[in-house]
C-alpha cells in the first residue's frame, strides 16, 4: 500500500516520548530532579491535529512528571508511561476509542517501539531511529528525534487527507 493511502485512514497518532518528542537526553539535577526539552513546533503539530477533531495519544517506558504536565499543556487524549509493552497498550487504546490498527499512525525511535510500529497502519521512524525500527516503518522522518518529526508526521497525514491547506488558513 502506498504511503498516501496510508496515511487517510489515519485518526489516532501514538508517539513515545524520548527519542520522539525529545532528543532523548534526560538531564537529572542533583536532587534528581529530572529535566526533557521538547520542540515547540512538535507541540503545535500536536495541538493541529486535536484541532483537525483527531486524538493523540503516549506511550513511554519512563515514569516523568514533565510529561504529565506536557501532555496537559498540549491536551492530549491518552497518556501511558512506564509501559514495557507497548503494543498491549495501545491495542487498549484503539478498543477504548472504537479504532483499529489501520486507523492509527505510531512513531517511535528504538527496539521497544517496533511491535506497535510493525501493526500500525503508518509505522514510523524518526530519523535517527535505531536501524531495526527504520527498516520496520512505513516512512522515516527526515527530521530527527525531538527536532520536529512529530510535527513533520502530522503534516504529511493532513496534506494526505487534504486538510493542511484548511489548517493554514485558519491561522
């Protein structure tokens, strides 16, 4: 199936966190106080998205209390973090929302991600993937790991469904 014809299907964007909406450091002060850099255009691909009437959702192997608050800033639908299987989860999140496999987009960066990238119906890789999860995806982002990918993804769904230039107008 072409990447177009992926991509209209898609309803339901599931990203992990580090190493897709980070560049993966994890900066740990010396009360342990843990400290992630996210790309603000990634933020304004996320909340574009929600705007176009999809949901978003995010799986992690961490447990961090700056995603909560990201994820609240941004309103995402569905967070799950300190998750080794990943693919459990976001199979409960596609029968909690009526979804299916080929109704979901899932971006990752490494070995953890590649079950669920394998059943997507658009599997991704940022760009500076590990080389087993950008052999697995659909498409790899030309852009790297907390640098714009998620924002780049969501792009080429909406120009895919021919919603993008809507989007645009409405700023």
């Amino acid at each position: 199936m072409k990447l177009e014809e992926r991509c209209k299907s898609i309803e339901f964007i599931v990203s992990d966190v580090d190493g897709v909406l980070t560049d993966g450091g994890v900066l740990l002060d010396n009360e342990g106080i843990e400290t992630k850099q996210y790309h603000i255009r990634d933020g304004l691909g996320i909340k574009v998205w929600r705007k176009a009437g999809f949901r978003f959702g995010i799986i992690t192997g961490r447990n961090s209390q700056t995603v909560r608050l990201r994820s609240s800033e941004l309103g995402i639908d569905v967070v799950r973090q300190g998750v080794d299987d990943k693919l459990t989860v976001a199979n409960d999140f596609l029968k909690h929302f009526g979804l299916t496999t080929q109704q979901m987009a899932y971006i990752g960066d490494d070995l953890p991600d590649l079950p669920v990238v394998r059943v997507a119906g658009l599997g991704v890789a940022v760009n500076d993937a590990a080389a087993e999860l950008r052999e697995a995806a659909h498409y790899v982002t030309a852009a790297p790991g907390g640098r714009g990918a998620v924002r780049e993804l969501v792009e080429l769904i909406l120009k895919a469904q021919g919603r993008w230039a809507d989007i645009v107008r409405s700023f």
